[in-house]
C-alpha cells in the first residue's frame, strides 16, 4: 500500500517538474487514452449533477412532451387559418416571381413553396385582379366618352361584384375539382403523387398575377394591341401551370396526362378571353345617345299650310 502511494506521490513530482520546465506542454493520463474518440466524457460533480448531454437531453424530452400535450387547434377556430397567412414579404415576391418565370423542369411547388403553402398570396391577388378589372372596365367607357362625345356614360358598379364572384370562384372551384380528380387518379395509379389541396390553390393563385399588369395595359385603345397582351399573359400562366402539374400526371396514362393539361389550358383561356370581352367590350347601342330630333309641337296648335311646308321641306 505504501509503495503504491511512492509510486503515486512520484509521477505526481515528475509531472509537476515537467511543466515546470515547459509551461506550454499538455499532459494527458492513462484514462484519457483509454478514452475511444468520438466519446464524451461527462464529469459527475460533487452536488451529482451531470453534464450537458443530459441537460440537452432533458430539454428535448421537455419540448417533445410539450408538443404532445399542445392540442390541435380545430378548422372552426381563427387559430387553425392563421398559420396560412403565415409567410413574409420576401416569400411571397419569391413566389410571385416564380410564376412569372415558368421553364421546363422548374416546379414551383418543389423550388417555391417548399412544404409551405400559404393562402395569403392567392386571396390578395385575387382581390387585387378583381378589384383592377372593375376599375379599367369603368376607365375603358370614361376615355371613350372623352374621345367621342355621343357616348352616354354612367358608373357600372356592377362589375366589382362579377369580377370578384368570377375571380374567386375560378381560383376555388377549379383547383378543387382537379385536386378531387388527381385524388380519385391516385387510387388507379399507385404511382401518383398529387399536391395538396392547399397547394394547388397556391398554384392557381400565384398564377393569375400575370393578369393584373395585362390588365392595366388593355386601357390602350387599339385592339390588336389588347389581344397581343392577352396572348402573352396567358402563354405565360398556363405554361406556369402546365410545368408545375407535369410531375404529376406524367406517372398517368398518356390520354389521361393530355386531356388533363388541355382542359386546364383551356379553361384558363377561357377566364382570360371572358374577361377582356365582358370588362373591355364595345359600348352596346343604349349608352349611344341618339341624334338630336325635331321637337314636337303639342296637338292644340293648328299648322298652317306655310308650316307644313316648310316641315315636309326639311
């Protein structure tokens, strides 16, 4: 026992000698190199408290437990909506962006959304569109009534409700019935990955911002002009859409892929020409005011044959 603790005692000495003479120098214990790498040791102290593994250990047992415990909010409650309208300013011009810039093999769904659909984008565009549609279609017949003074115009108040009923509907039904069509698609085809329906109300959203700058710019009076804009907005959109469902129905029958991608094609021609003939259409013939007649005298007042003459005459 007393040899053990010379011994002891000893290599205590030697080392105290050795850092002495260099103080730079690290000294390291049978112990340490028993250690294997990639181990930590963790060091109980005199109160039996443990290291930090443990600690971080409790805290992610704690944050695990608490999100359990944490109950799901109901689609009835204000708080299960809020988390849609959860994005910044940055993700939705990134967004936008992106369906203005559609190419083959970029999916905005992968590069763009990420998981993370938002309803925000999709419900102010939307308004924002409506909203534009209603003001140009009024300005279309104020600057016809400037260019020719015959034209009868009276405020078309109207058009906010059409274009706003129009809008949303589009940009609800729609998605909902090709999301319900991919959906039944997925039961036939094992393969098939349909997006969500948050998701492809996203796509249709996003898509139709094209449509608001196409719309101010069809206050140009020429006709050709109008239609060229048309054209390119709708190319736009569409292929934005086309490129994004591809991934999807691709895994389908290809007479399934093709009557799908043309009927959504199709139906968004179809809002793009009904807007522009129904908000930028020519002035029907009751806000034409009609030429000036002759008045009419009352029937008590007798002609004379002068009179009747000279009436016949012009």
């Amino acid at each position: 026992m007393a040899a053990a603790d010379g011994l002891a005692f000893h290599e205590f000495e030697e080392a105290t000698n050795l850092l002495a003479e260099t103080p730079d120098a690290a000294t390291t214990s049978k112990s340490d190199q028993l250690t294997p790498k990639g181990h930590v040791v963790v060091a109980v102290g005199s109160g039996g408290s443990y290291g930090v593994e443990e600690e971080v250990e409790e805290e992610g047992d704690k944050t695990a437990l608490l999100q359990e415990e944490k109950p799901q909010p109901g689609f009835w409650t204000f708080s299960y909506y809020q988390s849609f309208f959860d994005v910044d300013t940055s993700q939705v011009l990134d967004r936008i962006k992106g369906s203005l810039l559609p190419w083959p093999g970029h999916n905005f769904v992968r590069h763009h959304l990420r998981n993370r659909p938002d309803l925000y984008g999709p419900f102010w565009i939307c308004a924002t569109l409506a909203f534009v549609l209603a003001v140009t279609g009024n300005l279309t017949l104020v600057l016809a009534q400037r260019r020719d003074p015959s034209v009868h115009y009276s405020p078309q108040f109207h058009k906010v409700t059409v274009a706003g009923i129009t809008i949303y509907c589009y940009a609800w039904l729609v998605p909902l019935a090709l999301w319900g069509f991919l959906r039944w698609r997925k039961g036939i085809r094992e393969r098939m990955g349909p997006y969500t329906f948050l998701e492809t109300v996203c796509i249709y959203g996003y898509s139709l911002f094209v449509f608001i700058p196409t719309v101010v710019l069809w206050l140009i009076p020429v006709p050709w002009l109008q239609w060229l804009f048309g054209a390119l907005a709708l190319t736009l959109s569409a292929a934005g859409l086309v490129f994004t469902l591809w991934p999807v129905v691709r895994e389908d029958t290809r007479l399934v892929a093709a009557v799908l991608l043309s009927t959504v094609v199709v139906l968004h021609a179809l809002l793009a020409m009904g807007c522009k003939l129904y908000f930028f259409q020519p002035l029907p013939p009751e806000h034409i005011a009609p030429p000036s007649q002759a008045t009419s005298l009352p029937p008590n007042i007798l002609l004379t044959p002068t009179m009747t003459r000279s009436m016949a005459t012009s």
